[in-house]
C-alpha cells in the first residue's frame, strides 16, 4: 500500500497555491538566508523559530516592495480618482499566508523552507493576528481592502495604529477575562513608520472671528505618525496602502508652560497625548459616549484630510510645488467613504481645511463635501448610534461645532422650505437632539452630508428608508441605496479551504478566484458522483483537522463524524446565543428521555467575544460554558452531543473552524443584523445555514433557493406585528413543555448546582424584557433542528444540498460588493488589467 502523504506533500499538489519553479525556490532560499544572517545578532549564534518567521516574512515583503513602489508611481503618473476609506477598524488577522496567496508564491515558499528543514505551517503560526477591529465592520474594512486592490482600484484604507487591539479572551472557570493584546511586542515586519507625513492634529483651544476670517487658537497639539501596510491585489502586480496613524506628543508639549521643576512630569504626561492610539473600544454595536473616543475619531479624519488635500494638489511627474490649488474639482479626484458614522467628523473637518484655510464660500465647500463624502450604515440598534453630548463636543472641538450648527441651519431651513409647517419633521430630523442634555446625531450628519447612503444587505437598506431614516428618505430618496456585504474568496476560501479550492477548479478552472460568479458553473455537476464525494472528503479532512486541533489547544476529545453545528460572532442579545442554548438544553433533555434511539449526534461549538462592560453577555458566555460542564459528563450522553465554548475566536480562529463546519447558526431576530458576512464565510465553505430572514441570509436564500437553507422564525412583519400586540413570553413558557423544562433547569440550578440562582438576570431578561422575542422563534427552530438531524442522516442529500450552496455563493464575494461601490457610488470603473510586474519594461 502506498504510503500517506504528508501534509507538506499534499499542498505541493494544490495548484492554486502557484508554481514552485526551481529558480524560484532557489532564490526564496537564499534571500531567506540573507533575512536570517541581518537578523541574528551578533551576541546569538542559534535562531528560534520566531527569527524563521521574520526572515520568511521580510522574503515575501521583498516580493511586494518592488510592486508596492511600482503601483503609487502608476497612480502618481495616471493620476486616477482615488478613494480613501476611512474606518476606526480594520481586523486584518494575518498577513503572510494572505501575501503569498496574492503572489502566488505559497508552493515556492512552502518547497523553500521544507528543503531548509522547516515546516512553513508553523513559522506562520508565529505571527500575531493584527486584531484592530471588534467584529463584521472590522473585518468587512479588511476584505475590502483586498478587493479594491484585486479589482485595481487607487484605494487607500485609512485608520489607527491601537497600539492594543481586541482583547484576548481566557475562560477561567466559565468566565470570561480580557488580557490586553500586545500584538506589536515582537514587531511587525508588514509596516513602514513613515515619519516624513507626519501630521499636526489639533484640539480644545478656542474660535476667533477676525477680519482675516474665522481662526481656531490655543489648541493643544497631537502629532500623527503614519504606518503604512501594503495591501497585494489577487496576482494582478497591485499593491495598495493601508495608513494608519500613532499618536506621537510634539517634542516641546507640556514644556513651553513653564512650569517649575516640572520638567520631568512634562516629559511623563506625553503619554496622555500619545494615549490617543492606545487601544481599540471593545464595543461592538453599542455607543461609549467617552472622550477618549471622540478625540480618536477626530484623530483619524484630521490627519487623513491633510494627507488627503496634499495628495490632491501634488502634482504629477515628479513636480513637488503644489499644481493643483483649485479645490473645485476635489470630487472628482477623490471619493471618501464613511465606515459607519465613526468618522463622521470628516464632514465639518473637511469644511473647517475648505473654508477657513482654503477661504472657499459656505455654498462652494459644502457642495465640494457632499459630491466627495459618502456614508454606509451597519446597524438600526438604537443604542448602537453616535450621538455626542454637545458640551464634550464644544469642549474638545470648538470650531467644529459652529460648523455642525451652520449645517443644522440650512438643513432645516430646506426642510421647513419642502415641508411647511411640519413641526414634528423638524425636530426628527435635525443634527441636534433636544432634551436635558442636548446630542449631536452623527448619523443625521453622515445623511446630510453624503451624496450617497447605503445599508448592508438589501432588507437593512429597506429598513433604514422605512423606519430610522424615513424622514431623510422622503426628502433625498435618490441619496440611499444598497450594497450587500461580500468577503474577499481568497482568504475565505483559497487560503483557508485549499483543498474544496482544488476541487473546485478542477470542475471548472482557476478563474472563478477572480470572477466568483463562475461558481455557478458547479451546479451542472450536482449530481456527480465525484464531486459528491470529493466534497464529503475535503469536508471530513477539515474536521479531523480542526478536531487534532481542539484536541491539543482544548484538551477535548470530540466525534469527527458528528455533525459539526457552529455559532461563533461576538455575543449579543439580538445575535440570540440564548435560542441556541436552549436547542442544546431540548436536545440533552430528549436524549435522557430516550437514551436508545438513534439521535444524529452533534458536536455543538459556540465562540465570541463579550464587550467588557457587557455584563448580560459575559452571562450568557457563563451559561454555555455551564450547560457544557453538564452535558459532556453525562455518561448517558456519550459522544452524541457535545457542547463547546471555543475561547478567544478571532480571525486566525475563523480560518480554522469554518472550512470545519457542518451548519452555520444565523438566527439572529428578523430586522435586527444589518447583513452578517460569517453567514457568506460558512455557504462558500460548505456549511449548510439554520436561520432567520434576516440580514444576507435574505438572500442567500435567494441565490440558493430557500430549499436549499434551513429558514424558520418570524419574518421582519411578524415582529413588528408583534411589537404592536406586544411579546408576551410567558405564554410561550406555559404553552411549551420542551421549552417549560429547559427554563426551569436553568432558574432552578441544574446548571449551576453551586449556585441555584446564578442565571436569575438571564431568566428575569427572558421571561419579562426579552427585547429580542428568543421564545417566539423557539418551536419553529426546535422544529427546523430536526429537520437538520434527518438530513444528515443521508451523507449523499446532505451534500449535494452543501454543492447547491457553494454553487450559488457568487454574489457575496467582496469584489462584486466593490464594483458596486465603484460605479454606483465613487464614480470609478474596476478592472482585472494585470499591471506590469517590476522587473517588467515599462510602457
């Protein structure tokens, strides 16, 4: 019998990880040696793995520099439109697998190290996630920022440099604990300080009117350092940039007030400057009104509009005198897109630089911004809005507030125009909430502003018209439009999932990388037989993969040939982890009841992080861990359910369990996720999806044919019907024995034998101010869960079902998200040209 292959020999097959040419490999070698030779200091003759690491990652940078500096010349000499996106977050994960993925340069790599004795795997094991984002919005920014490169668009990912990212997540007796996450202690070979764009931000101080116009004086100052990370399109020579700023304290701060003998408090109290991109907020959809905050979303627009202007009015062909003076045609050079309202400020920030520098009239700037400026929505949660109380805001931006006070003039001087006498109207929509503490809507501005508004997932872009932004819709209907989330296929699926990767181009070609629309072309395939089984096998090989992993990283043993259920996204009420638990509950209940039948067996996995002041979350982590505790010492039980809590999930983690999973848990409260794009991660991965209509699961269901989707619950009119007739949880309870049952072990200390009353928050929330109607959804999910198990009991319907959604999983690439963007929003026209690589001649 021939002898198994090892896993390095297996990724050598893979064809889409690139050619591993032997000068290649030679040339990978040698430079790897150079790398290791500048890295080992003098005093330290032996490497460790972290120096192999390094010195694999500064070879593949080799590889993008040349690129890098090819493509901002191609942009200077072209001077196409440019678009910045600006966003707090950006949740990248790792770089080094992504870059060889984009240079095609995985298989040389790979070959490169083996013949030097190492195993490639492991040295990318070394490098840190870069974790600057808490969740769908961050990582949304981060597949992005693939896209527009792959689709060679000049685009430039701008935000902040947290010198903390998210937190790390332990477990400790059940419990969730936040330790800071040090990602920059060892370096990051992928950036580049670039002190030379430094850039001065300015806050507090005071606004003169003087004859010479309007001045903003007395400020203190913060410097803001670049970093600059190179972004590689898919194998097209495209390498972008990501910039994003540090806060640095000016050499005299503190120092010109002189204060006696303070010298060396000045020099301490830099740290309150430079404490500006010092961590990233762990809140996901939940408003922090702190001034912390508010000073770091200034921080980001503000450098980023100097850097924006200077870009615009340096001139091309190497000239360094400023050309460009005329600001009027701004829009059409440069497209700003809003990540959120987090960056809102960009708004009155780029009419302070307009006005008050540029001297342009009131009329001429605000037309300049609203063609530049552009703003996408993530959330209706009320309590996830931006609303700044005015007196923090006038303290910290005096000048800024004038300005929002201007546009709130105007803004409701043309209200009242198209709407006479429409007192309630007024008062909706102005940027100024009245009340004991008067608030600045940042979305109210993000709408005034912009020239285009979108949501997420078509029913959100619904929504927002509908209920929130009704009012501005009815004014500027021709402003809101949608764009369905996507995700970049390259890392979710070529550098995650090789293996379906493989089998997938070798049904229909390599192409569809590119172009994932082409994934339609598996469906004539459906009911091969080797494709069946090619899936089947790829899918069993990833779970036994990730089950080695758990085994090793968990210490649990778990059944590889259960059905693998996942729910892993920050925990949150309206995501409904609670809904999930009770199934896990119903489930142990019926098979205690009945410990001979033949139930499907699960291995039930549910992982994401808490917001830190969140403390219903944190409880929630608490009762799975607990439920947990019970369920896999059940001798009864056995292997046919298990209950995980996967600690820590983050990018890296994502890669790993999702190529894994059997089902895809999107059961959040219909009209209340904006769209989800783990939701797309999991169908591309081939995973079949449990959930409501809600978000992209819409469509999803759509492209697939809800037959093809395990959907239950109420839809978005059956819970605003019931928010009408009012959620009456109670009944649910009295009526449903398997739900009666579940609730009381809960409240009656079943779970928590130590401690009967420990889950009383969790009880009294559900039974009496379940804002998110968790029992309404309950019997149709239970019902829709067995449905799950009986197809699973049928391997060849069960994949074929998983083939039917890989092949209709086209439409959520990010790059079709981007195209749509590009035209229908920035004004800018995509294209798959390769551009020359470095060592080509140049035109």
């Amino acid at each position: 019998m021939a002898k198994p292959l090892t896993d390095q020999e297996k990724r050598k097959q893979i064809s889409v990880r690139g050619l591993a040419g032997v000068e290649n490999v030679t040339d990978i070698k040698s430079n790897f040696n150079r790398h290791l030779h500048y890295t080992l200091v003098k005093d330290r003759n032996v490497a460790t793995k972290r120096d192999y690491y390094f010195a694999l990652a500064n070879t593949v940078r080799d590889h993008l520099v040349g690129r890098w500096i090819r493509t901002q010349q191609h942009y200077y000499e072209k001077d196409p439109k440019r678009v910045y996106y600006l966003s707090l977050e950006f949740y990248m994960g790792r770089t080094l697998q992504n870059t060889m993925v984009n240079l095609a340069l995985e298989n040389a790599c790979d070959e490169a190290t083996y013949q030097l004795g190492l195993d490639m795997e492991e040295l990318q094991d070394i490098e840190e996630d870069a974790g600057l984002g808490n969740g769908g919005l961050g990582r949304l920014a981060a597949c992005f920022l693939d896209s527009m490169a792959s689709l060679g668009l000049a685009a430039y990912g701008y935000g902040i440099r947290y010198e903390f990212g998210i937190f790390n997540q332990k477990i400790v007796d059940g419990w969730q604990v936040e330790e800071a996450d040090d990602w920059l202690r060892y370096g990051n070979p992928w950036e580049k300080a670039r002190p030379e764009y430094m850039r001065p931000v300015h806050y507090y101080g005071r606004v003169e009117h003087t004859p010479g116009g309007v001045k903003w004086v007395d400020t203190q100052v913060v410097l803001a350092l670049p970093y600059d990370t190179p972004v590689p399109g898919y194998r097209n020579n495209v390498v972008n940039t990501m910039r994003l700023w540090s806060a640095k304290a000016p050499c005299d701060f503190n120092l010109k007030d002189f204060n006696v003998g303070g010298y060396i408090q000045a020099v301490l109290d830099r740290n309150l400057a430079e404490n500006i991109s010092r961590v990233l907020y762990p809140n996901d959809n939940f408003f922090e009104g702190k001034e912390l905050r508010l000073k770091q979303e200034y921080f980001v627009v503000a450098a980023t509009l100097q850097d924006i202007i200077r870009r615009f009015k340096s001139s091309k062909f190497g000239s360094t005198e400023f050309v460009r003076m005329d600001l009027s045609t701004l829009p059409d050079k440069v497209a700003i897109q809003l990540n959120d309202t987090h960056p809102a400020l960009a708004i009155p920030e780029l009419m302070r630089i307009l006005m008050d520098l540029e001297e342009l009239p009131w009329e001429k700037a605000w037309d300049i911004v609203v063609r530049t400026c552009a703003y996408t929505n993530h959330t209706v949660l009320p309590e996830a809005l931006e609303r700044w109380p005015i007196d923090l805001f006038q303290n910290l931006l005096p000048r800024h507030l004038d300005i929002v006070y201007e546009i709130n003039r105007r803004h409701l001087e043309r209200v009242a125009k198209q709407f006479p006498g429409d007192e309630g109207r007024l008062r909706r929509m102005s940027l100024i909430e009245e009340g004991d503490h008067k608030k600045i809507n940042m979305a109210h501005l993000c709408i005034v502003g912009s020239h285009a508004v979108n949501g997420v997932a078509r029913i959100h872009s619904e929504i927002i018209k509908d209920t929130v932004f009704k009012d501005f819709y009815e004014m500027d209907p021709e402003k809101f439009q949608n764009k369905t989330n996507g995700i970049t296929p390259r890392r979710w699926l070529v550098m995650s999932n090789p293996g379906l990767a493989e089998v997938i181009a070798e049904r229909i070609g390599d192409d569809y990388i590119r172009d994932l629309d082409q994934l339609k072309n598996l469906l004539e395939f459906v009911d091969d037989d080797s494709l069946i089984r090619d899936v089947a096998k790829v899918k069993q090989e990833n779970k036994m993969k990730f089950s080695a992993y758990l085994e090793e990283h968990y210490k649990v043993k778990i059944n590889p040939e259960s059905m693998f259920d996942v729910q892993v996204k920050r925990i949150h009420e309206y995501k409904r982890q609670l809904l999930n638990c009770l199934h896990i509950i119903t489930f142990y209940n019926r098979i205690k009841k009945q410990p001979n039948k033949a139930w499907t067996p699960r291995t039930i996995m549910i992982g994401g992080k808490a917001a830190p002041g969140y403390h219903t979350a944190k409880m929630i982590i608490k009762l799975i861990t607990a439920i947990g505790d019970i369920v896999n010492h059940d001798a009864v039980v056995g292997d046919r359910l298990k209950v995980i809590f996967l600690e820590n999930y983050k990018v890296t983690l994502a890669e790993k369990i999702i190529p894994a999973s059997d089902l895809s848990e999107q059961i959040s409260t219909a009209g209340t996720e904006a769209s989800g794009t783990g939701n797309m991660k999991f169908m591309l991965n081939g995973a079949l999806t449990i959930g409501t209509m809600d978000g992209a699961n819409v469509e999803m269901a759509e492209e697939a044919g809800e037959e093809n989707l395990f959907i239950f619950g109420m839809r978005v009119d059956d819970v605003k019907a019931m928010d009408q007739t009012g959620y009456d949880a109670k009944s649910y309870y009295d009526r449903i024995p398997e739900l009666k049952q579940a609730m009381d072990q809960i409240s009656g200390g079943f779970f928590s034998p130590g401690q009967p009353d420990l889950f009383k928050d969790i009880v009294n929330m559900l039974m009496n101010h379940d804002r998110f109607k968790v029992f309404a959804d309950y019997e149709e999910y239970i019902k829709c869960q067995d449905k799950v198990s009986a197809l699973y009991k049928d391997p060849k319907e069960w994949t074929k079902m998983v083939i039917r959604n890989i092949g209709s999983s086209g439409k959520f690439s990010s790059d079709r998200t981007i195209a749509q963007y590009a035209r229908e929003i920035w004004g800018m026209e995509p294209s798959l040209e390769k551009i020359p690589a470095p060592d080509d001649p140049r035109d």
